[in-house]
C-alpha cells in the first residue's frame, strides 16, 4: 500500500499526505512496513524498536525516524508516552533548498526513505536539551492544528512540520561537528554492525588506525563507563528480547539472529543479565 492511500486511512481531510498522533502503545506493535516515513518522538518512558535487522532501545528525548518500505516492530513498552508522525516525502517538496543540503536531512530522511536503515543509529538520535522543549511545544502546536483541521491551514500545519524537522536536523548537525561526537557515532556504526557476527574490538580498533587499548580507553569514556564489548553485549540482548517478544523464531534461530554461537550461549548470557532464560523472557512478554 503506497503512502498517500496509508494517509487517507487516517486523515479527517485528505488534502495532505500527513498524520501525527498523540503515542501511548502498550502492547507490542507487529512486524509491518509502510511506504510513508514514520517519526517517533518519545517524551517519557521506553520500549524496544526492532527495524529490519537491528535493535534499539527508544527512551526520553528520542528521536526514531524510520525510512519508508523498512519492516519494523516496536515491544516492551514500559511507561511509553510521545508523538508519532507518518508522513510522505511529498512534504519537503516547499523545504528550503539550503536545508536540503545539509547531511543531517539526507541522513535523517532522504536516505532512510530510498530504504537506507542500516543500523538504526543513523535514524534514531538524542533530542539535546536546548531543543527539546521547543520541539514538544511545536509537536503539541501541530496535532492542535492538525486535529481542528481545514484547508485553510495547510501552510501552518506544513511550516510547523518543517519546523520541527529543521531542528531534530540542528540537532543532528551538532552532533556531527563534535570531533569526539562523530568518532564516537562512527564507532557505534561499527560495534552495531560487528554485534551481528562474531569479532573483536581490537578488529574494530584497526580500522581507526588506533591501538585495542586505546580504543577500548576512549570509547570507555564516551559512554559512562559502558565497555565496547559491553555496549555489543547490550546490542545482542536487546535485539534477541524484541525478536522473542515480536517472532516465532526458535531460540536457536534468535541466538543465530544476535550474534551468539549458539542456544547455549544466549541462554547463559541472557540468564546473567536478565535473571531468567530466553524462554521464560518470551513467556512474560506474550503473557503481558
């Protein structure tokens, strides 16, 4: 189904391929995919967003955009509350060309719309402080003018929506600008792709040209103490939480899916962190 017909599906008037609801799932949302763009912004709470072959956690302050035509599933929603968005690209057609331009909009929406997903952490990033009020105050203008919707505000609804866009891109834009900032996402881009097979971080640290222990020593401070192998440990887990929470896949197959060399090794790993066994996990999550 093509993103315009999606849109109509839930619009009160149908003259713009553009929808934005208030967020609060609570049971687990099933694998799909859609040719729209969906934007997700999470105010408070969390949950587990699995976009093709990759897992992450969504949490306060997060922003989640997934391209167009990437299945996806969202579980393990605990306390979740936000804004969802689903829109078609159509909607920068009147987007200033200089914004265009910019990485942040070609990462964050032209991309993930021709399908580029590739890990997640390219789509879903931290809402800093200095725009997050302003953007849940804009998000809040928006399903105002949305929700009491005419023809007459097209244009306000569609300068909000840019609005919001160009900040989550500003956002993005300081994030890249930070030396230590883009190091660290480029070391992240790795340690995801790395957590779906077996390597090493003294691999990962040769392609920086640095040593494994200064590597592991840099990335260490970065994140609040969190060890790559930790972070790729983290990665694993949260994926094969999603896939026993969204799927029917046998544990062999989840453990096969995260990285783990077999059962065995997911089920003592998950059992040490979790505290119970993939199967118990899966039992709760179902019961629930």
């Amino acid at each position: 189904m093509n993103a315009k017909t999606i849109l109509k599906n839930y619009q009160k008037f149908n003259h713009l391929p553009f929808h934005i609801e208030r967020f609060y799932p609570t049971e687990p949302i099933n694998l799909h995919y859609h040719d729209c763009i969906e934007l997700i912004f999470c105010t408070g709470g969390s949950c587990l967003s699995h976009i093709e072959d990759f897992c992450l956690e969504l949490g306060r302050n997060n922003i989640l955009v997934i391209g167009g035509r990437a299945t996806h599933t969202m579980s393990g929603f605990k306390n979740f509350e936000g804004f969802r968005i689903l829109f078609d690209i159509s909607m920068f057609d009147t987007l200033d060309d200089e914004v265009k331009n910019t990485s942040g909009y070609t990462s964050l929406f032209l991309l993930s719309n021709s399908g580029y997903i590739r890990h997640g952490y390219k789509c879903c990033i931290s809402i800093i402080d200095k725009y997050y009020t302003r953007i849940v105050a804009l998000m809040e203008e928006l399903l105002l003018e949305y929700e009491n919707g005419t023809f007459l505000n097209d244009k306000y609804i569609i300068s909000l929506f840019h609005a919001i866009c160009i900040l989550i891109i500003k956002c993005y834009q300081d994030k890249q600008e930070n030396p230590m900032g883009l190091f660290y996402e480029r070391v992240i881009g790795e340690l995801l792709e790395s957590a779906d097979y077996h390597t090493n971080t003294d691999a990962i640290a040769e392609k920086f040209g640095i040593s494994g222990r200064y590597f592991r020593k840099r990335f260490t401070e970065e994140d609040d103490g969190i060890t790559p192998s930790q972070f790729i440990t983290d990665v694993r887990l949260r994926k094969a939480k999603s896939l026993l929470s969204c799927t029917d896949k046998s544990i062999t197959e989840v453990a096969f899916s995260c990285g783990f060399y077999d059962s065995s090794h997911l089920i003592r790993v998950f059992k040490k962190h979790e505290g119970i066994t993939p199967k118990e996990y899966r039992k709760r999550t179902r019961q629930s």
